[in-house]
C-alpha cells in the first residue's frame, strides 16, 4: 500500500516523548501526554465540545504509515472537538513480567522506539497537535483507546475503567471517561461476543453488558455520550442482510442456547442486552433518532473484506449513544464512509462516525 506519511529527521535522546506535568488541575495519573499537552486559556473554558468524532482505526500505527495524508485531511474538514480511538494496537510501556503503564507507550526495545516516535511525530503536526491525549493500552499489540480533546476544553476528570476507580484501567484498555461540565463523555471498545460458549467469548460479553447497564444506572445524575465500537448492531435495519448474519456459523459449531447463534454483535442475546442498556439507562441511538430508513450505501460503519463471502456484507457497530435528556441538541450523526470498496474508511474495515450536538444555552445545560 502507498506510503503517505512523510518521514522526518529522527529525533535526537533529548526529545524523546515523555508523560508531562500539565496544567490541568487533573489529577497526575489522569493528565495527558506531552505531544498535547498546553496550557489552557480561561477564557475558552467557559465552553463545552459540542462536535464528536470515534473511530475504530484498526491499528492507529497502520493508519500513520499507510492514510495520515487523507485521515488528517477529513479531521481538518471535520474539525472535531473530541476524537475517540478504538484499536490503537499499541503495547504498553513495561518490561516483560513487570507492571505495564497502559498510559504510555512501550519503548524498551530498538523496535518499539522506533514505533512511538514515529506516532508522536505524526501527532506533533496539524491537526493533532491541537490536542490533549489520553491514552489506554494494552499489554500487547492488541485493543486499545485514545482519547483526544481539543486543548481549549477542560475536563473536571478523566478515568480509565467503568468503575472509576482512581488509575486503574479496564483490561485491554477498553474504557476511557471523560467528564464535563454538563456531560460525560465514554469511549469503548466493547468485547467481541466470539463464536462459542466459552470463558473468552460470550461469558465476557456477558459480563462485559452487565456492568454497563451498572455504570450507565450509577451515572444518571449527568448525561451520557456513550460512543466507540460496541460490537453489536441493534436491529435488522443495522446489517445490510439479516439473514446472512442471522444464521451465520463457524466450523459448522451451533450454540445450544438459539439466542446465541448467528454472527458475533448480531445474536438474539447481545441485541436483547444491548437494547435493555438503552431502555434502562434512558439512551438513544443518534444516528437511528435521524435516519429512519436503511440506507445500503451510507448506513453501516463496519464491511466485510471486499473478497469473500463477506463481500457487501456489513453492520454498523460504531454509535453515538446519548442520554435522553440530549435528544433536542442532536444537530448531526453521520457515518463517513461508503460502498462496498470501503471508500472514506482510510484504510481501516471502520469507518469515522461523527456527532453534533448544539451549543448549550442559557436555559439549555443539558440537564
């Protein structure tokens, strides 16, 4: 695939990316790292993201070497105020057999190096350098979350599991939460439900569901923008052929429980869960609030490999679910990518999904 990413000098020992001492008033575990690090101007505090963009990137890395021209292009046109990033695919720092910080990149070897300074240069430039980062990571090349937030907007906190406790992270770095003013802000990267009954596969996603519908409960007090990919697609209108999906199997295995058969995020059960997080927790689906009908061009995030039995098969897994109490400030939720030839997806099987919500106003504080 061409390289569009232009490779600069390598940076001397000097200035090699470190965690920073922000300004934020947010405690040290939670600020994020130098390449975005700022300080903030009073004044444009005042003011709350309004404009939001996810996307699972599969394999940030990738995207750096293979799409950065084309993705930073879109992110200039877009001009988000909030980026959320699922797949990040990068390790986290740690030797082997010790303690990894799943908030900074691993280093510790020529390869690894090379690999982070490569991101935080890219990260350096227009647009992104007009962010604050955080970062969640794995122990491997595997999952993974960021979060970026223009440097104009504060966060009261910034956490790292459902639970929030403190500076522990979900396993996988699947959960990053950043709280506003007048709304919390979560991006995750949900578990696959997998294809069979085992303790890897439906009983994490289980388990996964569970305390969701737990944190979305606790957290009623502030609405929610809930957004990343949730791996699962809600209704027969999210999958472009239902039945396909419906009846979908692998190595001929059948679940004993029907609710369990059938494509992974698109089984009876996780729609049944999923849908009970929405009721219970007072959600809403953005994009469904403003497209009604199914559209086979625009309507899914997430295609099947333009070869093969998945060829112009595809979900959409990738939301912006928000609390009720933001229904009337839903401006625009849109997916960014089309066709089975997965044009605007830059080179991930994903493709960007962006919200816009209103400006809050005077009687309007989202509350």
């Amino acid at each position: 695939m061409k390289r569009f990413f232009k490779p600069v000098e390598r940076d001397s020992p000097s200035k090699k990316p470190t965690l920073s001492s922000s300004s934020s008033p947010l405690k040290e575990s939670e600020t994020p790292t130098e390449n975005a690090s700022a300080a903030i101007d009073e004044d444009t505090t005042k003011k709350e993201p309004s404009k939001f963009l996810t996307w699972n990137a599969n394999s940030f890395l990738l995207r750096v070497k293979n799409n950065w021209t084309d993705f930073s292009k879109f992110l200039e046109t877009l001009d988000p105020d909030v980026i959320a990033i699922q797949e990040v695919r990068m390790p986290a720092a740690g030797s082997k057999g010790a303690p990894k910080n799943p908030r900074e990149f691993k280093d510790d070897t020529t390869a690894s190096r090379e690999e982070k300074q490569l991101l935080m240069r890219a990260l350096s430039n227009p647009p992104f350098k007009n962010y604050n980062v955080w970062w969640s990571l794995s122990d491997t090349k595997y999952a993974g979350t960021a979060l970026f937030i223009k440097k104009c907007f504060q966060p009261k906190r910034v956490s790292f599991s459902l639970d929030q406790s403190g500076s522990k992270h979900e396993p996988d770095g699947r959960v990053i939460l950043a709280e506003f003013e007048s709304f919390r802000i979560l991006n995750t990267y949900s578990p696959n439900n997998g294809w069979k009954e085992e303790e890897s596969s439906f009983q994490r996603r289980r388990k996964w569901d569970k305390r969701m519908l737990e944190f979305v409960l606790k957290n009623s007090d502030k609405p929610l923008i809930w957004c990343g990919d949730l791996n699962v697609s809600h209704e027969d209108i999210d999958v472009s052929h239902p039945e396909f999906f419906s009846s979908a199997k692998q190595n001929g295995y059948v679940p004993p429980n029907k609710e369990d058969c059938g494509q992974p995020g698109f089984t009876l059960s996780e729609r049944k869960r999923f849908g009970s997080i929405l009721k219970e927790g007072k959600l809403m689906d953005s994009y469904r609030y403003l497209h009604k009908d199914k559209d086979m061009e625009r309507g899914f995030s997430w295609s099947g490999n333009p070869v093969g039995k998945y060829r112009g098969k595809r979900m959409r897994i990738d939301y912006f679910i928000v609390s009720e109490k933001l229904k009337e400030r839903i401006v625009a939720c849109e997916m960014h990518g089309h066709g089975i030839e997965l044009q605007g997806f830059y080179g991930s099987d994903h493709c960007p999904v962006s919200l816009e919500l209103s400006d809050v106003g005077p009687t309007n504080n989202g509350s």
